[in-house]
C-alpha cells in the first residue's frame, strides 16, 4: 500500500488490493496452510489503511462533508466490528473449524464497508473539499500507512489526537514481532 494520488484515490487502491487478497483465499481450499498467510496479509493491509482513515479521512469528513460527523461515526464502528474479527481470527490455523467462519465474516464486513465508503462517503467528500485538499489527505494517509500498527488492537483509541499519539509506537511494536515471526512475508 502507498500508491500516490488524492485520498480517494490512494484509499480505493487500498480496497482493490484487499478484494485481491480475498479473492485469493476464496480460491483456496479450506484448510489450506496458504489461507492463513493470505489472512494475515488481509489483517495487515486493512489495519494500516483504518488507521490511517481515523487518523486522517474521518476527521475531514467530520470537517467538510454535511452530516460528517454521522458517516464518520458509522464508519468507526464498522472498522471496530471488523477489528474485533481480525483479532480473533489472528489466533486461528486455517485448519481451526472458525478459521473459515470469521474469514467469510470479515469478508462480508470489509465488501459492505467498502461499498458504503465508495459509493457514499467518498463523493460526498469528493464535493465537499478542493483537490488540493484531498491531495494533502492522501499524502498524510500515505505516511499514516507507513508507521501503523499491522495487528488488530481493538482496545486503541480511535480518534484524534490519542490514535495519533499511540499507533506510531504500536506499530513499531507490531512491525518488531512480523520481523521475528515472518509474519507477513511473501512466501
């Protein structure tokens, strides 16, 4: 992740490499050894790119977009739902017979967020502010992206300024422990 472009922009590419990863596992047995990597690849993606959208996107939405403050609370509580089933879906082996429950319900989660961001709040903002304005977003949310956390902390803060203060050190944190496992690495 980390594309270039607006926020819309950067934030779809976002989505279309997620839908990739999910398609991949679909294409997958169950039970599959490869569908926990892919699902832990799927955690990392998504838990950088909601960081980045607290941080950054829901906060101007709140700002420009009439009724922001509604479509970023709706959002919020989308990702909180979606984090909770990454983190009990960190402590599955693909074998684990909820191992394929909670991948199916975080797919279903993350398509229905997806759509509601891309065909709702994202010509909302796409109206409401300035291209320069938007090209700034996406320069933040790119370097958000880059100092997130890539595990689900469900109990972190989600809004300004705490979520800003604390993900930098979490994230460090979680890129310490990928680096020892060889978590997310290609395989």
């Amino acid at each position: 992740m980390g594309h270039g472009g607006d926020v819309i922009t950067e934030l779809s590419n976002d989505h279309e490499e997620v839908e990739e990863l999910f398609a991949t596992i679909e294409e997958l047995p169950s039970g599959d050894g490869r569908r926990k990597h892919f699902a832990d690849q799927v955690t990392i993606e998504l838990v950088r790119h909601s960081v980045a959208e607290e941080a950054y996107l829901y906060p101007a939405v709140r700002q420009h977009v009439p009724g922001g403050d509604a479509l970023a609370d709706k959002e919020l509580a989308d990702h909180a739902a979606a984090e909770r089933i990454m983190k009990d879906l960190e402590g599955c082996e693909a074998d684990d017979p909820q191992f394929d429950v909670l991948v199916n319900r975080l797919m279903a989660e993350i398509r229905s967020h997806v759509t509601d961001e891309e065909n709702n709040l994202f010509p909302r903002l796409r109206e409401a502010c300035s291209a320069d304005v938007l090209g700034e977003l996406g320069e933040k949310v790119r370097q958000a992206k880059r100092t997130a956390p890539t595990r689900p902390h469900p109990s972190a803060p989600d809004k300004p300024p705490a979520n800003k203060l604390l993900a930098p050190g979490a994230g460090l944190v979680d890129r310490l422990r990928d680096a020892m496992t060889g978590r997310g690495k290609e395989s």
